[in-house]
C-alpha cells in the first residue's frame, strides 16, 4: 500500500469516528483489538445494504425463503461439516517476539514485520479459527460448543423442517443473514477482516446435472447486485476462481468478486458450489423427494455469500470524493443514512424553526431524515455532505409566503424550489 492508498484509508477511519459511522469496541476501556460498533449512521447504512438484499433475493422472489438461527449449535453440526478437523489456517510464529501470523501471507523469509528480526519464524500449523465457549456453570470439555464460523450449516441442518413447512420444491434457496465468528489469526484493516462479522447468504439446492447453470446464474445475479444496487465502480471489482488448493474443503469450484481497496485487492464476495456435501454429511438418507418422479436424493448447492461489513468498507471506499474544499460521500441515494436534512435558514426566527420542524416531523413518517439548525447554511451543507446526504431542504423567509422550499442536490449543488406538499413524492421519486 503506497502513501496516498494509507492516507485514503486513514481519511475513511477518521471521517467514520468523527461522523458516527464506525468506532473502536470498549473504546473507553482501552478498546479490544479489532473490535467495533456501528454508530447511529453505520447502524443506518448498514441495515440500508441488509434491507435492499432482503427486497432483491426475497421480497421480489418467489424460490427463496430465509431463516434466522442461533449462534450457537450442537458442537455435533462442526463434527459433521468437517469445521473441527478442517477449518484451519497455517500459522508461524516469530521466536523472538512471539507475533503469530499467517504464513500464507507473509514472506518467512524476510524480517519479521513486528520485531525486524531474521530467521527467526517457526515452522507452519494448522490454528483451528473455531471460536469456543462453554455452555453450563462448568467449563468442562462436555460444555465445550461453538460460535459459529458461517451462517450456512444452519440451513442444511434445517433443510427439512424448511421443506415441510413451505412446501418449496428444488430449484430453491433458504437464505440468512446474521453474524459469524471467527478467531483469525491476523484480523485488520479497520472493518475488513474481524472477529466477528455479519453475513448475507443462500443456499441454493438444485439437481445434480445443473449445477453449471445455477453457478453462472448466480456469478450474474452476484455481479449485478454489486453494480447496480450497491453502486460500486467496475473498474474496482475483479472475478476470480480460487485454485483448488485456496478453496474450502467443501468446495468443487469457488469464484471471489475482489473489490480494490486501498490497502489492496481483496475478497468481497464469494460463489461456492459445495455439491452435495453437506446435506449427506448431515443426514444418513436423502432429505428430499422429487414430487414428479418419487426419485429420493441428495440436492447439490450452489452457494453465494455477501460479507455485511465489506460491503460497508467497499461501499465507504467507492464513496468518498475530495472537491476542493468540501469531502462527499456520493453514495446512492437508497443507502444514506438520511435521505434528506431539513434547515431552518436562520435559527433565531421561531416562525422558520417552526415551520421546518414540521416539514421534519412529516417526512420522518416515510423517510430517515435529519434536523440541523446549527451554524451557518454553508457549513451545514457541507456537514451533509460528508456524510452522504442526497438532498438538504431550506426553510427560507419565501418559504412562509409561498409554502416552498429550497432543494440542494449534493453531488451537482444546484438548487431548485420544491412545493411542500410535494417533498415526500420528490423524495419518493429519487429512490
């Protein structure tokens, strides 16, 4: 990563404290390493991602139904998926200061990144990334379970109690969202890769012989989301199929949408055909009937995940625009946080104040918006701008002649008067 690609990540960090996107987890105690929490406009945009997948893979679908599991499962569901004896990374460790890292990401060859010191790594094991507690008073080997590392064993586990009840016949999915855990060796990079994290997913059953077409089906479906609802720039977005030995242990082909950021091209999104692995892992005969033939098989899986927090950082990343002497986050429209501000133009004039809060108290009923009388009009246009805010609303002495406000664009600045009456339709008409 050179200068300017540290300085853009450092900006992104700083404005996501400072504005109440993002802060450190236990901050006033210290913090905890890789920790964090959503503000008030992370939380926002945030569930906006979670909210607009919801809509496109089930609200406006028909073959996929979702679920929401526990965290915490019969440590026999890790026995069977084989996360107990596979899910691991390599991991050296240097001998001088005991910094453990993963050594397929790092150069044994070269100093220490911590120490400096040379030749000084031990030999590669296998860590195990299951992250274990214990259930009960005791903290005894038969309390021993697990957080779980993916949200997709439950949806196998699930598969027939799903089947039953919704009465859905192959091709079908059931999808989750919901947070994971992961003791990683190396987590980093601000919300990248942590301990804990939030994942979008399906698993998608079909038949044996089409598992090709699901898969290129589901890489568009993957790809279009990407682009056209998130918004991100294609040249930041890259395809790339995981080599055999870079894939999970489940896995027949693995493809990964690697997003550029700043420090680096990484993982975003992930497709996984992970045939028919877990289904016969976790059950000793087929779960499933074909309702035309009576033909009992296994389903196989074609299986797209979308990181919750990567979208975040991408989405942040693809957002935010220096111009001159204001910082913007042009973000699409459906994923601010507020959909519009709302300003008195002066705040000592009651009969503005006034009149602006109610034109805030009547759009809040159908949109996320903000109120702001702080300052001077330049500076509150430029504080909504930094957070993404699409379009501010100023309540001016014209305003109470005329029942007309003023509309800032923020990407354009240009302004135009709007009815009152007709805000929520103009709002309503740019999302």
């Amino acid at each position: 990563m050179n200068s300017s690609e540290g300085d853009l990540m450092d900006k992104i960090v700083s404005l996501c404290k400072r504005r109440g996107f993002v802060f450190p987890g236990s901050e006033i105690y210290g913090g905890l390493a890789n920790s964090f929490d959503y503000g008030p406009l992370g939380d926002e945009l945030k569930n906006n991602i979670k909210q607009l997948w919801r809509k496109r893979f089930l609200q406006q679908r028909d073959d996929i139904v979702s679920i929401d599991a526990a965290l915490i499962m019969n440590p026999k569901v890790w026995e069977a998926s084989g996360h107990l004896s596979s899910f691991s990374d390599p991991l050296v460790e240097c001998k001088n200061c005991h910094t453990r890292f993963r050594a397929d990401v790092i150069d044994v060859l070269k100093p220490c990144q911590q120490c400096g010191k040379k030749n000084q790594f031990t030999s590669a094991r296998q860590f195990n990334l299951m992250l274990k507690t214990f259930l009960g008073p005791a903290e005894e080997k038969a309390n021993k379970v697990y957080f779980r590392p993916e949200t997709a064993q439950a949806m196998f586990v699930d598969f027939k109690n799903v089947l039953e009840t919704s009465r859905r016949k192959i091709p079908f999915g059931i999808a989750q969202i919901g947070k994971a855990f992961r003791n990683e060796i190396t987590p980093g990079n601000f919300i990248f890769r942590t301990r804990e994290f939030e994942q979008m997913e399906i698993e998608y059953f079909i038949k044996e012989e089409e598992w090709e077409k699901w898969f290129e089906y589901w890489k568009k479906e993957m790809w279009d989301w990407t682009l056209s609802n998130l918004g991100l720039r294609k040249e930041n977005i890259r395809e790339c199929e995981c080599k055999p030995e870079n894939r999970a242990h489940y896995s027949k082909k693995t493809i990964d949408l690697e997003y550029e950021f700043p420090f680096g091209r990484e993982e975003l999104y992930g497709l996984a055909y992970r045939t028919d692995f877990d289904l016969k892992n976790h059950f000793n005969k087929p779960p499933y009937r074909d309702p035309e033939t009576e033909e009992e098989f296994y389903p196989h899986v074609i299986e797209p995940t979308w990181g919750v927090d990567r979208s975040v950082l991408a989405v942040l990343c693809d957002a935010y625009t220096e111009e001159q002497d204001r910082v913007v986050l042009k973000l699409k429209p459906n994923l601010t946080p507020y959909k519009a501000a709302v300003f008195p133009l002066l705040a000592n004039k009651p009969e503005l104040v006034k009149l602006a809060r109610t034109i805030y108290d009547d759009l809040r009923k159908d949109f996320m918006v903000a109120f702001d009388d702080r300052g001077n009009i330049g500076k509150r246009y430029y504080s909504q701008d930094e957070i993404g805010t699409s379009w501010c609303i100023t309540v001016d002495f014209e305003s109470l002649e005329n029942d007309d406000v003023t509309i800032r664009d923020r990407d354009t600045m240009k302004q135009e008067r709007v009815k009152i009456s007709e805000l929520s339709n103009f709002l309503r008409g740019k999302l």
